[in-house]
C-alpha cells in the first residue's frame, strides 16, 4: 500500500509518502521525481529498481564486497546441475526463490537439482512464471534479522533491528520461512546497524527517505543481506514506532515536511519487545515480562469439589 499524504506548510503543499508493499507503484512515483521537486521523499528511482531486482541487486552488493549470499540465475532447466556443483556444499541445500516481487513468492530451500527442477516447472507451468525469473542462492541458516532506517541526504537519521522468531501459516506452506513474521523482536545489533548503514551509503552517498534491509546469518553466523526495501516501510513497522525513544513514522513525516528534527545518526533500542500477529487477530506489542500475564499453571491448581447431589 502507498500513502500519499497532502498537508500544508508555512503555506506551501506538500507530498509526503508513506509506503508499503507494491513496489511498481513506488518506482512509478520515483521516476515521476521531477514533478514533484523536493515534496518526495523516496529513494532514486535506480536505486529503487536495483532493489526490485534480488538478482541484481546481490551481484551489486558482491561487486562491492559486501555480505550477500553467493547466487546464480537460473537461465534454463538444463543449468541447475551446473548450479548445485557450484553453490550446494556439504549437504547444504539452496534458496529458490524469484527474482522480483515480495512475500517469499516462489521460495523454497531445494536439497536436490530435482527438487530445483520440479518447483521452477511447477511455477512455470501452474502459475506463468518463466524459468529465467529464478534464482538459486546458498542457504542462510541462521538468524532472520531486519533493520529499518530513515536517512536524508545520506545521513542516517534514525535506525532500529528487530529479528522474525516465527512466520505466519508457515504450517501449512511448503517452505516454514516468509516474509510476514507471526513473532518479531526488537534486538539491541549495533554491528548489523553499522553494516546496513554501509550497504546503503555504498549503494547511494545521497540516500534519503526509508529503507528496511533484510538480512539473514550463515553457518558461520555471518550476516548478510538478503534485500533491501527501499522506500518502504516494513510490516513490523507499528513494534518500530511504538517502542523507544522514536517513532519512526513520525519521524519520516517531519523530516519529508521539513520539520526540524533533531536526530542524527541515532541507533534506538528497546530490548524485549514483541509483536505478535496472527490472522483474524489484533496485532499486540508485549514486553517478555507480559508474556505470561493471566496464564496460570493448571498442575498447581486446587481441583474444584464436585457438586454432590
Ligand atoms: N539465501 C537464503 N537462505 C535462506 N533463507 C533466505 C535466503 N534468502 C532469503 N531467505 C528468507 O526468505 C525471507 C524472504 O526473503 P527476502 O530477501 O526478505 O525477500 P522478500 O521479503 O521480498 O520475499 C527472508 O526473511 C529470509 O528468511
Ligand atoms: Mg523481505
């Protein structure tokens, strides 16, 4: 979703976007840039179409020495031996995934070239996808970190890491890993926040507006980023705003109205705070202390005395 908010300072209108999911719209509003002057506060619209495109967007961050995993595009069916030969090492399988889009759509660890060939074929025939859409990545075992920040003119003005502890109908998908946390966490990681504030000077000295990159730990507990989303606000945004000393959304507002704010490269945590979502379910942000609030121990209850009749 894409919220474009109109409002009126010191007389002059001004277009702040708020923005979440549908990456075609954010470019759209990106490349219209001139237009809008200095009212739009989004990334450059290269930076936001290397971002639409995992692919590329990973050769880039490896170009550039940063910490990406190791992947190849799938060009045909005929290459995912050539592929498994050069990425599956020990046993270890692969991400599948495609190359654009969100929500984990069409990703699955594979374990075996066949079990590559059999879900590109099935996404090919079933569901339109063409086997050059796909990639194959090494598989990142580890912990499922992001860290959303908001930048202007290539100065971080605000960032907070949270880590996803479990994911939404993940039972009943193939793959137990999404993009949409059940439970996520903030999480006090000054290095991962130091690495994207990295990863994302590298990729544009001017950055401005937000920016939610994904990352994941090797084997070797190495982070390293799986994608960014630039110009976009993640879902677990409402623990990011409602936890802390700042709330990000706010912040983003002031700083695209040109409010003063008086943030400057400020890396905000307030450990152990979750939030838990579930389908037909309000969201609730809990400290860990609130887990167990109103949940008794049933073996230290008193059984209540039968009526006798
Ligand atoms: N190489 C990988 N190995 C293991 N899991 C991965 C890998 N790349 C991504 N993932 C998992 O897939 C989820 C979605 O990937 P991500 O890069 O965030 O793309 P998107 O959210 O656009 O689908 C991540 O949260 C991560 O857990
Ligand atoms: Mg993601």
């Amino acid at each position: 979703m894409l919220y474009p908010i109109e409002l009126r300072v010191r007389g002059a209108k001004v277009v702040a976007v708020v923005a979440r999911g549908v990456k075609r719209a954010r470019l759209a509003l990106s490349r219209a840039r001139r237009r809008f002057g200095k009212r739009l506060f989004l990334p450059r619209a290269p930076l936001v179409e290397l971002c639409a495109d995992k692919y590329r967007f990973t050769r880039r961050l490896r170009a550039l020495r940063l910490p990406a995993p190791a992947t190849c595009r799938v060009g045909s069916l005929g290459e995912i031996d050539r592929i498994f030969a050069r990425l599956a090492h020990g046993g270890a399988p692969l991400w599948c995934r495609i190359r654009r889009g969100a929500g984990s759509r069409g990703a699955i660890a594979v374990a075996t070239a066949a079990q590559a060939r059999s879900w590109i074929s099935y996404w090919r025939d079933m569901r339109g996808v063409p086997v050059t859409a796909f990639t194959l990545s090494e598989f990142l075992p580890g912990r499922d970190l992001g860290c959303q920040s908001i930048w202007k003119d290539g100065r971080p003005i605000l960032t907070k890491t949270y880590e996803r502890l479990s994911y939404l109908t993940s039972g009943s998908q193939p793959s137990e890993v999404s993009s949409v946390p059940a439970l996520t966490k903030t999480v006090r990681e000054p290095e991962i926040a130091a690495l994207c504030a990295r990863v994302i000077l590298a990729l544009d000295p001017r950055a401005s507006g937000v920016f939610g990159v994904d990352l994941r730990q090797d084997a070797n507990g190495v982070a390293r980023v799986t994608e960014i989303n630039a110009g976009r606000f993640s879902s677990t945004t409402n623990l990011l705003d409602l936890t802390g000393k700042h709330n990000m959304t706010a912040v983003y507002v002031a700083l695209a109205t040109g409010e003063p704010v008086e943030l400057a490269d400020e890396y905000d945590v307030a450990e152990f705070h979750y939030l838990l979502r579930d389908i037909d379910a309000v969201p609730r942000i809990l400290r860990e202390e609130e887990f167990f609030d109103g949940v008794h121990d049933a073996r230290h209850a008193t059984p209540r005395k039968e009526p006798a009749c």
